[in-house]
C-alpha cells in the first residue's frame, strides 16, 4: 500500500491513482500533446513543394469567416472558412493557387479587343483553377479525434443545407454531400456544399478533413472558373498528397 501511494504521488498520473485500487487496471496511454504553431509553420506547405501550384499566406478577402447561427452546423462553416472545426491549441494555413492553364490562342489577345462572348469565354478560362486553403490545427489528447467527428456529425446533420453569411452577404447552402476522401491518414471526411448567394446560380465548394495524429489538415477548394462553367472538380489532389506526406 505504501509504494502504491508513493507511486501516486511522485507520478501524479491519474492512470496509477487507478491502479492503486484495481490490479488490473491497464496502463493508459499517454495523451496527444498539441504541436506548437511554430512547429506547424514548419510542417505546413510552402512555396516549391505543390508542382504547378503556388503557395502564399492566406489574403485577407479568403480569410473572411462564413457564420451560421445554428450550432450543429457551425463545424461545416468554420472549415470553409479555412478554420479548424473546433478550437484548437495551435494553427497554421496557406494558400495554394494553381498555375493558369495556357491553352494556344489565336486572334486578339487584348480583352477590349474581344466580342462579348469571347470575352466570356476568356474570362472563364482565366478563372478556371482550383484555389486551396490549407489549414493545420493541433490539439490536445483527443481533441483532434472529437474534431473530426463534429466535421462528419454535421455532413449528416445538415444535408438539407443551412443558412449562412460572409461579410454581411447573406447565403444558404442548399445541400450539404459526404465525398470520398483523397487523403491518408487515421481519418478522413470529405464534403461538397451547394451555395445559393443572392438569387445566384447554385454552386459547389469542396472541403477535406484528414486526421493524422493529434493534427487536423483543411483542405477547402474553389474553382470560380469551373463553377462558371458547371463543370465537375474537387478538392485538389496535388495539395493534398504533398502536404499529407509533410505530416508523415
């Protein structure tokens, strides 16, 4: 009895304080630390590891957080915000924007030289490339794990969509889908998210939420161009695959 107190005391583990009593209580193992923001920096993508892509901090005009007044939603707002889902200890984000696709052009290349439907055409064009905020958040014990769950409870929650709004610009999301996610780690979720601003033609956004250890990675992606266009893109795999293997 006297070394099991001995044991408490000099421990101060809650995990021997129940060993005292029960001699068959199992060693519990010891809990996730949060990474430092210093060391998320470090791990974090940079200019030169995404090909075709460059990486920058987050502008200010992304960075804008979406609300939403109802809770359960409210995991699915703060990651399309480039936000973790939940507080976290310590976080880290980059931007990283696609390299313009070229394509052979003949004719004018000045834009007030261009007919109005050329002029659409090569708008489109310009626009058409994913931009991805990554996000980094760490967390204490199993802070990342509930994370990641109030990411996947909301994808189910809120299917029928939700209200929301952006720098006083009111918005719905109409519908909210689970995707197949891109990225490995020990959990992933992936949605897409049909917003409605204004009377505007519906449109999709694509966000990923990839566990790896007591780290959250935040992929949210958007392709004007592409939504212009109604044409099908995702979360882009390029980023994804180069900071997952960062984190590894």
């Amino acid at each position: 009895m006297r070394l099991c107190a001995t044991a408490v005391v000099g421990a101060l583990s809650f995990a021997l304080v129940a060993g005292c009593g029960n001699g068959d209580a199992r060693h519990s193992e010891p809990a996730a630390k949060a990474l430092s923001g210093a060391e998320l920096k470090k791990l974090i993508i940079a200019e030169g590891d995404v090909s075709g892509y460059k990486v920058e901090p987050v502008p200010a005009t992304r960075a804008k957080p979406i609300t939403t007044d109802g809770a359960r939603c409210r995991p699915l707002a703060r990651v399309m915000s480039g936000l973790p889902p939940l507080d976290a200890a310590a976080k880290a984000d980059r931007m990283a924007m696609e390299n313009q696709k070229k394509s052979p052009s003949a004719g004018p290349t000045s834009l007030d030289d261009l007919d109005e439907g050329k002029f659409k055409e090569t708008m489109k064009k310009s626009l058409d490339r994913d931009v991805t905020t990554v996000t980094l958040a760490s967390y204490d014990g199993d802070g990342a794990e509930r994370a990641l769950t109030a990411v996947s409870t909301a994808v189910k929650a809120c299917a029928s969509g939700f209200p929301a709004q952006q720098s006083g610009t009111k918005m719905r999301f109409t519908e909210v889908t689970g995707e197949k996610a891109l990225g490995t780690g020990d959990g992933a979720v992936a949605f897409s998210a049909m917003t409605d601003t204004n009377g505007a033609d519906a449109a999709p956004v694509h966000t990923e939420v990839v566990r790896t250890g007591s780290t959250l990675s935040v992929y949210f992606t958007t392709n004007l161009g592409a939504m212009l266009d109604k044409k099908a893109y995702t979360v882009s795999p390029e980023v994804v695959k180069a900071q997952q293997t960062k984190l590894k």
